[in-house]
C-alpha cells in the first residue's frame, strides 16, 4: 500500500483524510473510513464542549484506526477543542489566522494538529505556529474556500514552502485525480464530497441524491449562503442558489440542534442532515468540482479502497 509521511506521522494505512464536514461528518462516517485504513474526521459544530468529549471518547474508543475532529475558526469553542484533544490522533483547524497557541494546546494534549489552508503564506504560518502538517486546498474544493488558487499551482507554491507534510484538497473524488496529486508531491489527499454520498453520511438523501447527478460544471463558488457566516466564499450546486433565490419564506426548513428543533434561515450556512426538513434543494448543498465522480451513494469503505487501490495502480503503472 501507498504509504506517505502522512502516514506513518498519523498511523493510517492509506494517504487519504476525509474531509470535516458539518452534519455531514458523522462518528459513523469517520469511524468506517478510519476503519478502512484512511483518517476519520468529525465535524461537531455547536455541540457543547461535554458533549464533544463524550462523542469523541466513544469515536476514539470504538475506532479501529486514527480519527480526528475539525473545527471552524470562526465558530471556536476552546473547551471543545481540549476535550477532543484529549481523545484524537488529529485536531484540524480551518478559516482564520493560524494561532500558536492553539496548536499548543493540542500538542499538550498529545494529539497532532493541522491547518487547511488557502495560500503558501498562510501555509508557513501554519508551519510557524508549530503545525505537524497542512492541508492545501484549492478552489476547486467544496464547502467554503479560503483562497483564490486552483490546487495544483497550490500545491506547488506550498510544496516549495514548507517541510511539513502536505495534504492536496479540492476536485479530489477519483483515483486518477488522487493519483496527480500524489505524483505532484502531495504526501496525501482530502476528499470531502465523495463521502458526502456514502451510507454512513450524515446528508440527507435528497442532497445526495443532487451530488449524483451533477457535474463539476453544476457547481459555483458564491456567497450566496451567507446566513450566520459572512464573508465566506463557498462552492455549492448552482441549483440550490437557484432555488434559494426563487424561496420565497424566511425559513426553508428546521433541523436538529442537540434535543431541540432549530430553524432554518433562508441563505443559512448548514446543510441538510438526515433530519432536516423543508426546502431541501433551497439550502447549502456544498459541492466540489469532485461530484462528477460521485455516481451512487457507496459505503465509506469502498469510496477509501477505490481511491487508493486505484492510485497505487496508476503510479505503479508509470514507474
Ligand atoms: C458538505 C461539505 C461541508 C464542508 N464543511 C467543512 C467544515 O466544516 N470544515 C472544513 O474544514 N472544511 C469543510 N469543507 C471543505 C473540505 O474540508 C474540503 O476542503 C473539500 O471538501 C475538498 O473538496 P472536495 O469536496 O472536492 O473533495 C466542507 C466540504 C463539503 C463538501
């Protein structure tokens, strides 16, 4: 098998990390990619910090490999951060300044931290701040982007910067694309809309269902999504800015927030969850230029075995 700084920094038998991504990053979904030999990621935003540690204790204890939890910046709950700590092998940081102080904190905890970013500065002060590794990620990523740079210029610019490990996201959602990014340097790949359509995802099943049948051209980068989170581009179907646009309520639907039901403004940040309701193809249905490659909704497992295996086939075919 493929095997990477990465690797043998986080114990993962295959160089790929599942993407944090909201509702859609389940204990389920890191559990079963971790178990498949990638790195499980949780995304647990507005949970309470007790809550996270008891999630991430039993994540950590019943996974068979190394998971790690995300977390946005904008939305820090430092509490949260040192309960998850204690308990993943990696805490990641996205969207703001990387802060020193931070990535103590985890350090001291005995986890290893990493930063996605958007620029080669931005990936030296990751490095600066004492980051064990970073994530590159290019505009062609789904979710919210933080740079203005495709991800092999990227890539490259970062590569040259820094001696960490670095991890190539954005349009990553096939083996041949996993594949450039590993023979251009990356010691590792982040996929995150390819495990948006898996059994084990949190997204609800008419989300998924839009990611099947559309295409890298079906997606724009916007700021149409707005609601709770400014000044944030981010890449989406441009299907759901249509049908956003054309909504005509203040709220297009209701989800789940802990025990409590939260409504959902219109132009809001989350993605509907299994257990959203409403104007579903109205809210955020974040997408990469990947979901051409997403075809039907698979296990975590094969999505992890079809990019890998597919991979070593590749760069093994041209040596
Ligand atoms: C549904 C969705 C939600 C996302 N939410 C987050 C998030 O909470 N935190 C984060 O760091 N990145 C988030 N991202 C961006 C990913 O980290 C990553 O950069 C992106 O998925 C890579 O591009 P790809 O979707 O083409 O694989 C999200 C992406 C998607 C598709």
């Amino acid at each position: 098998m493929l095997q990477t700084a990465f690797t043998r920094m986080t114990g993962c038998s295959v160089p790929i990390q599942q993407a944090g991504m909201g509702g859609a990053a389940t204990p389920g979904l890191a559990a079963a990619v971790s178990a498949a030999g990638g790195l499980g990621m949780v995304s647990l935003p507005m949970v309470p910090a007790e809550d996270v540690a008891v999630i991430v204790a039993a994540l950590a204890k019943g996974a068979t490999g190394p998971v790690g939890i995300n977390f946005l910046i904008p939305f820090l709950d430092l509490a949260a951060v040192e309960a998850a700590a204690r308990h993943c092998r990696v805490v990641e940081f996205f969207y703001g300044d990387p802060q020193a102080g931070l990535v103590e904190r985890v350090h001291r905890s005995g986890a290893l931290a990493d930063w996605q970013v958007g620029s080669a500065d931005e990936a030296k002060a990751a490095v600066q701040a004492g980051c064990d590794f970073v994530v590159a990620q290019g505009t062609e990523a789904g979710g919210h982007i933080r740079g203005t740079t495709g991800l092999l210029a990227l890539l490259d610019e970062i590569l040259a910067a820094v001696e960490v490990p670095v991890l190539a996201a954005g349009g990553i959602g096939s083996a041949r694309a996993m594949a450039a990014a590993l023979a251009a340097g990356a010691d590792g790949v982040r996929v995150g809309t390819r495990f948006v359509a898996t059994a084990e995802s949190g997204a609800h099943p008419a989300y998924i269902q839009a990611l099947v049948q559309a295409s890298a051209a079906d997606t724009v980068i916007t700021t149409a999504f707005s609601g709770m989170w400014p000044d944030a581009p981010h890449r989406v179907l441009r299907s759901a800015v249509t049908a956003m646009e054309a909504f005509s309520g203040e709220t297009t639907g209701e989800m789940d927030l802990g025990p409590a039901r939260m409504p959902i403004p219109k132009g809001a940040v989350p993605s509907p969850t299994r257990d959203t309701t409403g104007a579903i193809p109205a809210m955020a249905l974040y997408a990469g230029e990947s979901v051409g490659n997403v075809a039907r909704v698979q296990s975590a497992a094969d999505v992890v075995r079809e990019l890998a295996e597919g991979a070593e086939r590749l760069l093994r075919a041209r040596v």
